[in-house]
C-alpha cells in the first residue's frame, strides 16, 4: 500500500499542479530575485553561521568523550548517549521544524532555532551530571533541526536564482570546514581547558549569528500549513525506532527488530493521516514531482556511502594498515578539504552543464575513491594512495552535492522552500542511518578484516547507485532544476 501512494501518477490533480508551480518557479528568472547586496550580506552571515554553529559543535563533542566520560563518572556506553541524543533530537524534528517554518516563518524559527541551541550549549557547559547533559544535548538537536533546513530554505530567498548554486556551494564549503576543524579543534580546546569550555564557546558565536538574523528574508507564511500534533508524534516515533531499532539490531536482533515493525507501522499510519492533505508534514506532494523524488533518491545513496566509508576507514588504516590513530585523522582529512575545493567548482560547471550529468559524474567519481580504498594493493608507504583515493572520494562527493541539492530546492514550488529544505536533511540523516547500519551489519557477520573490505565496496556500490539514479533526470529537467 505504502508504495502505491508514492508512486508518480502524472493523471493526479495534485502532481499536475506541483510539477506546473514547480516548473513556473524555475523559469521565472529575474535578477531582482532575493535580497540587495548590504543585507544579502548580513542574511549569508547568519545562514552560514548557523550552519557551521550546529555542524561544528557535533564534530566537536566527539572527541571529547572520553573526557566527559571520565569526569562524570559514566561508563563508554552511557557517554555515547551524549551523541545519540543529539542525533535523535535531530531527526525526529526535521520535518516538523520545516513545517513550523512554513507555518509561522522562516526567520523567525530559523533565529527561534539558533537561540535554543546557544542557549542548550550553555546547559551543557554547566551540567553537573550525564543525565543533565544528555537532555540539554536533546535541547542543542532541537534547535539544530530548525537552523539545518530552513538555512537552505532562506538561501532561496536571499540570493538572485542565477546565483543560487553558487550560495548552495558556499553552504556546503562551510560545512566540510566546520567538519574538517572541529576534531582539531576540539583537541585544542581539550589540550588547555576542561570539556565544558567545548560547549561554551559556542555561546559568542550564537550571538553573533543571532545579531546576524536580523538580516534574514521573511518570506511569506504558507495559507495551507496546518500543524498536527498528532503527525509529529508519529513522525518522532518512526524516526526514533528506526535510528534505535538499527543500532539494537545485531546486539540485541529481536529488540532491534521490533523497533523496526514499530518504526513502519508509525510510517504507514503517518502517510494515510498526512496524504489528503495539500501541505503534508512528510513532503508527499513534493515527492510526486519526477526530479525532486530522484534527487532525493540520489542523496540516500551518496550520503549511505559517505557514511559507511567514513565507518570503515579508520578501522582499515588502523587496524590493518597499523597505523596510529592520529595519522588516520590525517590520512582522512583529505576527504573534506576536497568537498571544499570541489564545492565552488560545482556551482560554476551546474551554470553550463546539465545537474543530472554533473551528479552522475560527481557520484561515479566518489563511487571510484571509496573502490580503490576496497580493492587498491597497498605496500609500503600507505600514506600517498589513501590520501589520494579520500580526496578523489570526497572531490566527487562535493562535486554531486551541489547541483543535486539545488536541483531538490528549485524542483519545489517557492511555498514549499522549507519543506523541500527538511526534505533534504532527512534524506541526509536516512542515508547516514543506512551507513551506519551497513557497518553494523558487516561487523557483525564478517571478520574485521572482511567487513572493512566489504563495506567499503558496498559503499561505493551506493555512491554508484546515486550516480545512476541522477541520470535518470533527463537532461531538459535538469535544465529546469
């Protein structure tokens, strides 16, 4: 039943109108679009802020577990909850935030959202107690799930469309920053002052990107957004026994399981509550719409690789490559420095060429890096070929993510920015899960040898499955994109 109601039914009313919207959106091209330069400015300064706020203080926060463990007297596996439950707060509220967003405006839950997370990082600065910290890290996921999408949603509204793919690139150019810095820094603010210092000093930042918000667009507030308490929490709870059923699963198989059925039981109940309605909390009607869906697709499969890849990696350059783990820190720094570098590149190539053929190439080069790390005979020396294998991985994967994520923001009618934006996190966040569960699995059943080599094929069969699920988008649809 599940898959009939997402199949594309071009005799539909409803994907008749979304395509019409969605095509018009796309070809009314003006200049004009998006805000004059001296605020544009402000308005980039608080999304990128926000963004590097959120993804910064995550890559930051893992490293310094052994620390916290340490001081607050809990076990490895009680601290890993300071991590879970930032991710959980996270994607279980994606989509709700975006349709808060859509309902009461995108400037003021985008600042609503950075405020929470400053003030929850002070929380935990102050926590006196695992149980304290891990709730205001819940508090920190909360206030993360509304600055994610509704960043990119704002983009829409702050930059001219001809410009579009250069603002998405920078996006994504401050995110593998902020991921590239945050163990780094992370270790320094560790080497000279206690763990609480981590989440302390995001709180001058989120002042500053506060300030900044006041530059923010303010779009205007969607007529048919409804908020349903109902959907959200059945939204929260397929999310949540998804993320938590994947991790129990091969420790413990029939807990696992169970939160698994659990998880598609809550799916199907939602999609039969939100599919009457014409502006569902899971973006329904922008999945009828031919190039948003794969575009969607797409994104599973890369970040499904990304993840799995970057799972598997340290185990094979430590384990059986024998190096320490400093220098698998280093032999994959490689990897984000080339999202950055390919980031710019991407948003000049998706002016002239069609973003279905740059996101099948983009991906079929990520699909090559993550093959050679599997399969290349190494001898000697580790250090050239890892570095150059992660950098062809991540040069590809930053080449597919720019023009696929602006293909997934424009494909969606401009009232639905937020929507296509939740959208597009949650794709993130599914393809990470997936990942992370391929590992789980591989380790599982397999030898460590065995599943480090097996994972990353397997890995790079996702990254090649997103490069054949963009060709799919012909190219006069990726023109429209």
């Amino acid at each position: 039943m599940l898959s009939s109601t997402l199949r594309p039914n071009s005799s539909s009313p409803v994907a008749r109108t979304v395509e019409t919207k969605a095509v018009n959106d796309a070809s009314a091209v003006h200049d004009t679009d998006g805000l004059p330069l001296p605020r544009r400015f402000a308005a980039v300064a608080a999304i990128l802020g926000g963004g590097v706020l959120v993804v910064l203080d995550g890559a930051i926060a893992n490293i310094a577990l052994p620390a916290i463990a340490q001081q607050l007297q809990a076990t490895p596996a009680d601290a890993v909850w300071i991590i879970t439950a930032y991710q959980l707060a996270v994607v279980m509220f994606l989509l709700p935030a975006s349709a808060v967003g859509e309902r009461f405006g995108y400037r003021r839950v985008f600042a609503g959202g950075v405020a929470l997370f400053t003030a929850a990082s002070v929380l935990c600065a102050l926590a006196p107690s695992l149980p304290w910290l891990v709730a205001a890290r819940c508090l920190q996921g909360l206030g993360a799930a509304a600055v994610m999408p509704l960043g990119l949603a704002l983009l829409r509204f702050t930059y001219p469309r001809r410009l579009l793919a250069r603002a998405i690139a920078w996006n994504a150019l401050a995110v593998a920053a902020a991921s590239a810095a945050g163990p780094t820094l992370g270790a320094f603010i560790l080497s000279s002052a206690s763990w609480p210092w981590l989440f302390a000093v995001n709180l001058p930042i989120g002042l500053l990107v506060l300030a900044a918000c006041a530059g923010l667009p303010s779009p205007p507030r969607s007529v048919l957004r409804r908020i349903d308490v109902w959907s959200i929490a059945l939204n929260a709870g397929m999310f949540a026994s998804l993320v938590l059923g994947s991790d129990r699963l091969v420790v413990h198989p029939l807990h696992g399981g169970a939160l698994l059925v659990l998880s598609a039981v809550c799916m199907v109940l939602l999609v039969r509550r939100e599919m009457p309605k014409a502006a569902p909390l899971i973006p329904l009607d922008l999945l009828r719409v031919h190039s948003f869906r794969i575009s969607v697709i797409a994104s599973v499969c890369c970040f499904t690789g990304q993840m799995a890849a970057l799972v598997a990696l340290p185990f094979y350059i430590q384990h059986e490559l024998g190096q320490s783990a400093v220098t698998a820190g280093l032999l994959m720094t490689p990897w984000p420095l080339a999202v950055m570098l390919a980031a710019p590149l991407s948003a000049r190539l998706a002016q002239r060429v069609p973003s279905a053929w740059l996101c099948a190439a983009g991906s079929a080069c990520f699909a090559s890096g993550l093959a050679l790390c599997a399969f290349w005979p190494i001898h000697g020396n580790a250090a050239l070929p890892i570095a150059v294998f992660t950098s062809l991985a991540g040069f590809g994967f930053g080449l597919f993510q720019t023009p696929n994520n602006q293909n997934m923001l424009l494909s969606a009618p401009r009232e639905r920015s937020g929507a296509a934006g939740g959208a597009q996190g949650t794709a993130r966040l599914t393809g990470l899960t997936l990942g992370s569960l391929l590992m789980s699995l591989m380790f599982g059943l397999l030898p460590s040898h065995g599943a480090v080599h097996w994972g990353l094929a397997v890995a790079a069969l996702a990254a090649l499955g997103g490069s054949a699920v963009s060709l799919l988008r012909s190219p006069a649809r990726a023109d429209l994109a």
